[in-house]
C-alpha cells in the first residue's frame, strides 16, 4: 500500500538529547501491522546523530517503528554551535 511518513521539527540546543517519540516520526503504510516499519535515515542530523539508546555514541542509519514506540531512539546534537530545529529525514 501507500506509504505516509509525517514529521515535526525537533528543536535541539548544544548538546542536547531527544528521545524521539510518535509525535516526531508517524508513518503508516495501509496494513494492520506498524510494528514492521523501519525508517532509514537519508539525511542525518546537521550537527549531531540518531542514536539508539541503548548504543550511545554510535549513529545509526534505520530504525524501527517499535524502537520509536519503545523510546529507544534519540537525535543527539553533538554541541557545535548551529542548534535549532531540524526534521528527520
């Protein structure tokens, strides 16, 4: 089916850490089954990474929609000036 992916703009300061939750990242895909979304990430963060939680340190390129509904991914501003918002891509 149709993929639909809505995003909203974390807004992170120097060296900030943002547990991504449903807000951030929402997709559905037409079937009963969101758990089996997995997201990859395209575009990383400008000045930071996607982390999983239990991994700090260490960015990562895809996800699941579990991980998100499970809080274990967070968008990590690496503390360079430049914070602001910024949209997963």
């Amino acid at each position: 089916g149709d993929i639909v992916l809505l995003t909203k703009p974390v807004t992170l300061t120097e060296g900030d850490r943002v547990t991504l939750t449903t807000d951030v990242p929402v997709a559905t895909d037409g079937t009963s089954k969101p758990e089996k979304l997995l997201y990859a990430v395209s575009l990383p963060p400008v000045h930071g990474q996607i982390e999983h939680i239990n991994y700090p340190g260490v960015p990562i390129s895809s996800y699941s929609q579990l991980d998100v509904v499970a809080q274990k991914v967070s968008d990590v501003h690496d503390n360079s000036h430049g914070a602001g918002k910024e949209s997963l891509r």
